[in-house]
C-alpha cells in the first residue's frame, strides 16, 4: 500500500490556489491569535464609524469629528496591518503580493480575505476532528438523560 498525503484545504485567489496548511505553526498562531486581533480592531473601526454616522455626528463637535475621523483612518491603516500579517502568516508573503498587486490598500478586502483563510481553516479542521477524534464515537444527539426528583432527600427515607 502506498502512502497517500490528504489533500489540504486550499483558497483560490485571482486565480491562484493556495493551501490552508492547518499543521503549519504559523499558520496556527495566526489563525488562534491574529485573527482575534484583526476582529477587535474591527469593532473599534465600526464604533468609530457609528459615531461619524449621519444621525450620530451632527451632535459632535468639530474638533470630535476630527479627532475621530483620525481614529478611524488609524483603524483602517491597523487593519490592513494585523490582516497583512495574518495572510503572510497562513497563505505566504507570495500569496499576498499575488492577491494585492495593484490594488490600493482596502480594509474591507483585506478584512474579507482574512475572514475566508479563517473558514477555510475551520472547515478543515472540523474535517480532521470528524477522522481522527471523533470516527470511533457515535454522535448522540437528542438523548435525554433521566432528572433526579428536587429535593436532597430519597423517598421513603424519613
């Protein structure tokens, strides 16, 4: 018999496959910590949005619009940092040249991209999970276990 390797979970970018290879170091730690990082910032990109919102900025003052206006273009800029790192870290520094040549840097593709490295690792690790962990264990779903009466006490014990 002949060994085979399992065929990696893969993203297709501009035409382009790249492996998702979830046994990589790197590749974990981007997607265990990086990618956490990258969804905080993000949730103080969309408060600083939400401030600068039509119905929101109209009670602001100009220096506040200004002030957060500046954070949400450092938002962005950090955005597109942390999501750099995290696609050189999982994809490669040739994945991401590849996918970003000639195109102005944009928070919302990076974002975009970044959160499909991220399924793709989920899909392949929920595959791994179902072969190795979990293909001697029986899926039980629904079965409900018998409650004990309330109380401390055992009927009959008085």
């Amino acid at each position: 018999m002949e060994f085979q390797f399992q065929e990696r979970p893969a993203l297709e970018i501009r035409g382009r496959r790249y492996e998702a290879d979830l046994s990589d170091v790197g590749f974990l730690e981007a997607v265990v910590t990086d990618f956490s990082a990258i969804l905080r910032e993000y949730e103080e990109l969309a408060r600083a949005r939400e401030k600068l919102s039509a119905d929101r900025a109209a009670a602001l003052s100009a220096e506040e619009c200004r002030n957060t206006s500046r954070q949400l273009a450092r938002c962005s800029e950090r955005l597109v940092e942390l999501s750099r790192g995290f696609i050189e870290k999982t994809l490669g520094k040739e994945a991401y040249a590849a996918a970003f040549c000639g195109r102005r840097p944009n928070c919302a593709e990076h974002i975009r991209l970044c959160a499909d490295i991220y399924e793709t690792a989920a899909k392949g690790r929920e595959k791994v999970v179902n072969r190795y962990v979990l293909r001697d264990k029986p899926v039980q779903r629904g079965k409900r276990t018998p409650t004990k009466p309330a109380g401390g006490r055992k009927k009959g014990a008085d």
